[in-house]
C-alpha cells in the first residue's frame, strides 16, 4: 500500500515538473533533494503559505471588531 502512494506521488510530482518545463528534484538511487528552481517554489510558497495565513487572521480580527 505505501509504495502505491508513493509512486502516485512520484508520478504527479513527474507531471508537475513536465508542466513546468523544469525539474523540482534530483533523483538518485539512494537520495532525493531539491534543485535550485526548486528550491525556490519552496520558498515562495513557504512564504505565500505564511503571508495568506496572516492576512486571514487579520481579516478575521477586523470582521470580529466590527460585527
């Protein structure tokens, strides 16, 4: 069963990367890590990731004050 998801990740991350026209990881036998481009997905969407969340609880603080 844990293969099975694994290989469903890998082929959507597979996917992903065609859509893209570049590659987000280096495979090897034994490791995987990530390339510079993505490297950097990872940090804009860490930081979108961070900044959406604190937008949310700033309007949900705003809708809070004024109801």
């Amino acid at each position: 069963m844990q293969y099975s998801n694994f290989n469903t990740i890998g082929k959507s991350i597979s996917k992903l990367e065609e859509d893209l026209g570049f590659k987000l990881f280096e495979r090897s036998d034994t490791s995987l890590s990530l390339t510079a481009a993505g490297n950097a997905m990872y940090e804009f969407f860490t930081k979108t990731t961070r900044e959406y969340a604190a937008l949310t609880d700033d309007i949900r603080a705003f809708l809070k004050r004024i109801n």
